[in-house]
C-alpha cells in the first residue's frame, strides 16, 4: 500500500462515525485558519533550508488537501482522485512545449506567457482588463509584486504613484539580506507612527491600479 493509499484510508478512518470528534467536526471553512498556518510552516521550513522538517510540513499541507477532498466526497461532490485528475490534465493542457505539438519554448518568460493564453482560452475573459485577476485574499506584498510585473510587461502609465528613478536605484545591488531590514525598519516606523502596514500598501497598491487602468488599454 502507497503512502498516500495509508493516508487517504486514515483520513477517512478519523471521519468515520466512529473516528476522531475533532475531525468529524470540521468543515472546508472552519478549518481554513489551520491551511493558512500550515503554509506559513511550510514556507518558514523552506526560509531555513530545513529539508526535514520541510518534508514534515509538506505532509501537514498534503494532510489537508486529503482532508478537504474526503469532506467533499463525504458529500458526494468530488474525490481526492478527481482533485489529482483534474491537475494533471491542467499541467498537461497548459505544458503543449513538453507534452505535446507546441512549439518548443527557450525560457521561462515564453512559458508564462503561453500559459496565460491557455488559461484565457479555457477561463475566457468576460471583459478585457489591464490586470488579471488576484485573489482578494492575497497577501498585500505579493499583491503589489504581481501588479508591479503587470506594470513594467504592459510598459503601463501610473503617472505620479510610483517613483520609477527610485525603484531603479533601489533595485541596484539591492540583496535579499539589505530588503530585508529595509522592509523591517518601514514596517517597525509604520508601528510607531500607527499606520497599519497592510492597509497602507493595500490602498496603495490599488490606487496605482486606478491611475494605469485611467491610462492604460486594456489588453485583451
């Protein structure tokens, strides 16, 4: 019996009528704080270059992916073998350069961009914008690194939001160590000052998107 077969039986085990009260008790939402604390482990195993407890904290999160498809078979709506299907058809249909007849790619740049016509083709686009959708539970940082991408691929105009000649500079020798405390040091001043570094960056970030949607053509 695979790893997986044990843990797809034991998930189902500790759902059963006779299994564990906690986990019997939970549904997809109640237990989405405990997804969120799960990635965050993973990613901090990741931060360390701790390979065993990495390998620990990818089990915690496979844990839940098994746990959310037995609540949906429960249901009757779907399967972990459907979850699994449904993703590998998504690889394969999005990868045509490695599984299929699509023109060999040279670089990752050229893979993203087919991916995003693929995925536009299958999703459609009810109206063409200048930036794709993100999921509104997207941390604000991450946010405002995709809408910068967006930014400089689509060559967008955001007028006087964005200080390009101090991003350049900034960017110049800019280590990994160096943003670090720069982020630090901002973040420890937003306390003092009591501003909420989230919210700022938030709005921010969508008041960039406001000017290069007013300037911008939408691509589409």
């Amino acid at each position: 019996m695979s790893g997986l077969d044990l843990l797809l039986a034991t998930t189902a085990r500790l759902r059963a009528p006779d299994g564990c009260p906690w986990d019997r008790e939970q549904t997809h939402r109640t237990i989405c704080d405990c997804l969120v604390e799960e990635v965050c482990e993973l990613l901090q195993a990741i931060d360390r270059n701790d390979d065993a407890n990495l390998r620990e904290e990818l089990g915690d999160l496979l844990f839940h992916v098994v746990l959310h498809a037995q609540m949906a078979t429960e249901a009757g709506k779907f399967n972990f073998d459907d979850v699994a299907r449904e993703v590998n058809d998504k690889m394969v249909r999005r990868h045509p350069h490695v599984f299929g007849d699509g023109v060999k790619l040279g670089d990752s740049e050229a893979v993203v961009k087919q991916w995003e016509q693929i995925k536009l083709k299958e999703k459609g686009a009810a109206k063409p914008t200048l930036f794709k959708a993100l999921p509104p539970t997207l941390n604000p940082v991450l946010t405002a690194r995709e809408v910068w991408k967006q930014v400089q691929k689509k060559v967008l105009d955001t007028g006087t939001t964005v200080n390009r000649a101090a991003v350049a500079t900034t960017a110049q020798g800019l280590s990994e160590a160096a943003a670090g405390q720069k982020l630090f040091e901002l973040i420890a001043a937003c306390r003092d000052a009591g501003i909420d570094p989230d919210s700022a960056l938030r709005r921010h970030t969508a008041t960039v998107v406001a000017e290069a949607e007013k300037h911008g053509t939408p691509q589409g």
